[in-house]
C-alpha cells in the first residue's frame, strides 16, 4: 500500500497532510509513503527530512497522485487533482462537501472513496482523529496574537516610569475548543478576560481557565446538542441573549468571536448597532468568518473599520502557524489511517461508526 502526500494547491494554505513524524510511523507500520517534491517547504518540513523519515520524494503532483492508493490532503482536491487520481484510490481531506459539488463527481467517475475530516464523530474512540479541534486549537491561540497586533495599546498591565498602564478587557464569544485557547492565551497575554456560551456546561470551563463568564441568564440546558456543538438558539433567547452581549460589549477592547453551528451558516451575535456602540480603538477578531461570520460587518479575508472599530474576518488561521497545525493534523490523520488499516491495506466499512460518517463517496458512489 502506499500513501500520497501531494503539495497543497489552495491559495494561502501552508500546510501539509502528513508531518515527517507522522510518516516515519507509517513506514514502520509497513506503509511505503511518497511525497511530493516541495510538499512540506511551506511549514518548514525539507525533503530531506521526510526522506529521512523512510518516505519516497515524487517529482512532481502527477506521480504522486497516479502512484498513492491513499492520498492525504489538507484541502479538498480541485477537479484537475481528483482526475489524476488511481481509480479506486481513497482520499482523506477536509472537504466541506456543501461546497464541493464540482469535485465530487469526478471522484465518483473514477470509483474513488473520500473521507471527510470535518466529519469525525464526536465520540471517545474518535477524539485522536479529530482535525477541528486540533486546528481550533492554533485558531484560537493566534485569533488572540493577531487581535493583540492590530490594536493601538497593550494587552497586560505595565508598570512604568512614564505611569502604570491598565490591563486591556478581551472577550471571547464562544468556548469551544478555538474560544478556550483564545481564553487560555489571552491571560497568558495579561488581559482581562471574559467569555460567554449558550452551554451552561463549559462555564466551569471558562472559569476555570481565569476569565470571567457573562450573560449566565442567557444560557440554557437545551443549548447543546448531543455531539457537543451549540444548538441554534430560538429568537426570543437570541433577542435576550442580544441584549445582554450589548451593553458587555461597549466596555471591551479585544474581541474575538468563534462560535460556530456544524452544516448551518455561523450565528449573528454581533450587530452592526453593536460595533457602532464599542469603543474607538476595540478590535474583533472573527473565527466564523468562512461560514458567514458572527458579525455582521465580518468580510472574509478583510479588515473593517467601523468608525475606529476593526473588525477582521479570519481565514484559513491555521495556516498562518503551518509547523505545529500540520504535525497536529498530521498525527490526527495518522490516528484515523491506523483505524483503517487492516493487513496491509486502508479497508473502508461504511457500516464503522468512524469511517462511515466521514465516507462522502464510496467506491464511487455519491453518500452527501
């Protein structure tokens, strides 16, 4: 069996679906692995270094892909890629399949089975496979270090001879795994911190980490559904959990936003009556940007400026700390490919509570 590590097409992706770690693990497994010449360059992994690890380094895209019966990727394929593919190969990628209908079809043509990685269940066994939460974690952390660099005044308290300086305010709208990192680090950072959730259970979270939780009033025991994930609140508790982050809002200096629903568009907790109302010089960093935002003057890729607010729609952070999110991504793809393998070779069960979830097609068959 051998394992295809092509280099990544997408515009600003810097990482790369398997680390040199990762694939020295799979070559004492067995697995015989090839990479794409220049695949790791842009997250500081040389082709030395994967030769080293015991992996093949290919020329060019075309013998990487038309070799592997597995191909690793962070990012989905583009139609020209998924062509080159062995037929029958399996693929592992990110895939956001809503917004891969151009794609798709080719992989069912050539009798191609894909994994999702969004997809993996969110149970026990499938915790170590699981590339959101991992890739939330760098998110989370450089949300706070990129909100901290676009502000006009520093995060912690300073002493100084020129007078003391006061500690800024941060909030983090969210604490799922991306918020309790952008929590975690802005207190290393020396701000004051606060943060809010729809989910009474991951106050004691909040907390527990330094940071103050707010609009308690506003949360309720129905907000989470059985994965983990928010659950969309109705319109009354989204009027009055409104209300609440308003006027909590108009006090804050750093903001970053991460709440997210899975499959739905991001829920609209900031207005624009909001922003109009926050300090000139507050920043808020938008994690939700790529699914629509959490607030509404959020333009991917872009930076507002809201009468002195800025408001920056995050894209593709993970990138931006490419080493360590593709050693993490790495080990998580690892994870899921030890899963799968069975005397030698991937074997895919759509009926496994793992493979079958995240399987988009199967042996050519569309399952969106």
């Amino acid at each position: 069996m051998q394992i295809g590590v092509p280099r990544e097409s997408a515009p600003r992706e810097r990482r790369v679906a398997l680390a040199p770690d990762s694939v020295a693990r799979l070559v004492k497994a067995g697995a015989a692995v090839v990479v794409e010449e220049g695949a790791g360059v842009s997250a500081s992994f040389a082709d030395s270094a994967y030769a080293a690890a015991g992996a093949t380094i290919a020329p060019s895209r075309t013998a990487t892909l038309e070799a592997s019966d597995v191909v690793t990727k962070v990012q989905r394929p583009t139609p020209d890629e998924a062509a080159e593919m062995k037929p029958a190969a399996v693929l592992i990628s990110l895939f956001q399949p809503v917004a891969s209908a151009d794609v798709l079809p080719v992989l069912a043509e050539r009798g191609i089975t894909a994994l999702s990685l969004e997809r993996v269940p969110r149970i026990t066994r499938a915790q170590s496979m699981d590339v959101l939460s991992s890739q939330s974690t760098v998110a989370g952390y450089k949300a706070v270090l990129i909100g901290a660099s676009m502000m006009p005044k520093f995060l912690p308290m300073l002493t100084t001879a020129a007078g003391n300086i006061a500690p800024a305010k941060a909030f983090v709208l969210g604490a799922g795994v991306a918020g309790l990192q952008a929590i975690a680090t802005a207190r290393r950072l020396g701000a004051i911190v606060s943060a809010f959730d729809v989910r009474p259970a991951v106050k004691e979270q909040v907390q527990s980490l330094g940071a103050t939780f707010v609009a308690a009033e506003a949360i309720s025991a129905d907000a989470e559904t059985k994965g983990g994930y928010a659950r969309e609140q109705s319109d009354e508790q989204q009027q009055r959990t409104a209300a609440l982050l308003h006027d909590h809002l108009k006090q804050m200096d750093l903001v970053v936003t991460t709440a997210q629903i899975p499959g739905r568009p991001a829920p609209r907790l900031i207005t624009e009556a909001m922003v109009a109302d926050m300090r000139p010089g507050s920043v808020i960093v938008d994690l939700a940007a790529e699914s629509g935002g959490n607030c509404a003057l959020t333009k991917p890729g872009e930076t507002v400026d809201a009468n002195g607010v800025l408001v920056y729609g995050a894209v593709d952070i993970p990138s931006t700390v490419p080493t360590h999110a593709s050693q993490m991504f790495g080990r998580n793809v690892l994870t899921l490919l030890q899963h799968l393998m069975k005397d030698g070779a991937v074997t895919i069960d759509v009926n496994d509570e793992i493979a079958g979830p995240m399987c988009v097609v199967y042996r050519g068959e569309l399952r969106t």
